[in-house]
C-alpha cells in the first residue's frame, strides 16, 4: 500500500478521483476521509485465491437468500466521511441497496456496506487494516472481520463491542447481520 498525502495543496473531488480511477484501471486506488490518495498492490496468487474463496462463500449465501447484494474487491464506497473505500468483500442490505438512484450505483455508492471482509496479505500491515476496519464501524457497517492468514487470526468489529480476537476458528457466523450465514475458514488453515 502507498499513500499520497495531497492535502493543503491539491484537493482530491469526487470526480477528480473518478477520473483518476477511469485513467488508472489497473490500479486499486481509495481515498482517506483526509483527502491522502492509497494506491494498492496487486495481490499474490495465494492472496487472490483466499479473497475469491471468501467472497465466492458470502455470494452462494447471498444468491440463497436473495437478502441484498455482494460485492468483490474492486467495488467502491463514499463512506460519509468522505472516504471511498474498496473492501474485499462486502454485502449490503437489499432494502439499502434499492434506495440507492442508479446513477449513484454506477459510480462509488455513498453508504458504508453493512457487512465488510478485509484479508490481510503477507504485504500489508496489520494497523492500517485495523483502523480501516474500526472506519467502517464508525461510519454505519453493522459487522466487520479482518482476516489475517499468516497470524491464524480473525478479528471480528461490531459496534458496541470490544474487538473479538479468534484464534484459528474453523468458522465464523454471520449472526444478525447475516442470518444463516457461516463462513468456512477450514481452508485457511490447513
């Protein structure tokens, strides 16, 4: 990860980072409720598998269930703190969703999702995932879990809690944000 700090001098807009992103396709760009420009590395293969794995899960659950829609990677937010942030895997609450107009839906949606995945890869450092995740509680997500393969570890955000550390759990639960949904982590184990 690599973060630009643009501010006083140059303001990052809206539209200005929508473009940035159009011209830049190849990269995986967000902006800090700062202003600061991140740029993020490509994943590793192993990585990729791990967040397809975890993504596809949460999608065969969704498409089950028919309760709101999935997200991968490359989908961005306008959380409204300003920031637009890309997680690896979200869900949104279909009623949310739909009260979204669609112009809004083709750009960065402005809504945090109410329920976000972050893995954490053998590049990436643990405090800013941590406080990315701590920024989509503070902005409205209901459950969040940072997964961090090479620690064996999950931690599990939701508001009004204390952040739950889990040692190499076989699964997680949706809960009430996620009726019925179980997230297998067998795979990351192993």
């Amino acid at each position: 990860m690599i973060s630009l700090t643009l501010q006083p001098n140059l303001t990052l807009t809206d539209e200005t980072f929508e473009q940035l992103c159009h011209i830049n396709p190849d990269l995986r760009l967000e902006r800090t409720a700062q202003g600061d420009l991140i740029a993020m590395v490509p994943a590793g293969s192993e990585s990729g598998y791990y967040n397809a794995n975890l993504s596809g899960q949460l999608w065969y659950w969704n498409n089950q269930t028919q309760t709101g829609y999935t997200f991968d990677s490359s989908s961005g937010f306008t959380l409204p703190n300003g920031a637009i942030r890309s997680p690896d895997a979200a869900w949104i609450e279909k009623s949310r969703w739909d009260a979204i107009p669609i112009g809004q839906r083709r750009k960065f949606a402005p809504l945090c999702p109410d329920f976000v995945i972050e893995l954490q890869s053998p590049t990436d450092e643990l405090s800013p995932l941590q406080a990315k995740l701590q920024e989509y509680l503070d902005n409205g997500t209901r459950l969040g879990w940072l997964i961090a393969p090479d620690r064996q570890t999950v931690y599990c955000y939701q508001p009004d809690r204390g952040v739950q550390i889990l040692q190499r759990p076989p699964s997680l639960s949706g809960a009430d944000v996620l009726p019925g949904f179980t997230l297998d982590l067998q795979f990351l184990w192993t």
